[in-house]
C-alpha cells in the first residue's frame, strides 16, 4: 500500500474554513500554528494510518483527533490514504457527513 495522501474536494474546503476562521478570529500566528499541527498530523497518518480507530466499520473510515477542536476523518484505500473531512468537533456531529 502506498502511503500517498489524496484530499478531497469536501475536506479542502473544510480546511480552507477552518484557517479563514482561525485568522479572523485569532490571527496569523495560531493559523499557522494549526497548519503545522495538520501537516504534522498527516505525516502521522501517513506513516501508521492503522494507529487510528475504525469510526464507521462498513466503509472503513479512520478517526484521527488532531486537537480537542479538530479531527480528521480518512480511509486507506490500496493506493492511497484519502482524507474525506477536516472536522470541527465544537459541531453538531450529525453534521458530519463521510461518503465514499
């Protein structure tokens, strides 16, 4: 299996809300704070996806906990890992949608 992390459309754009959010709410520096965290996050993913649990069994989606504020949802495909959701855990969680 190849390690390679793929993004989808949804998560990048949850992403983008997120550091639009950080920014205007607190600034470049805690911004860039969390884009550290999420590419030090990834990397982990990346390395040992398996280390994070089973969320949904049927679809075999990960949960990983980047933060008490953020997680992020994915699911190891055979060619890669794609990263479906970047979400905010302060949310409702029946917002949370992860289709494949």
């Amino acid at each position: 299996m190849a390690n390679v992390l793929k993004w989808t459309d949804r998560a990048l754009e949850e992403y983008d809300k997120l550091l639009a959010y950080l920014y205007s709410e607190w600034g470049e520096e805690i911004m860039l704070r969390v884009v550290l965290e999420v590419e030090k996050t990834t990397l982990c993913i990346q390395k040992s996806p398996e280390q994070f649990p089973v969320v949904l069994k049927r679809r075999n989606v990960r949960r990983c906990v980047m933060s008490p504020q953020t997680s992020i949802f994915f699911k190891v495909k055979t060619e890669y890992i794609e990263i479906s959701s970047v979400f905010d855990n302060r949310q409702n969680p029946r917002k949370r949608k992860l289709y494949w």
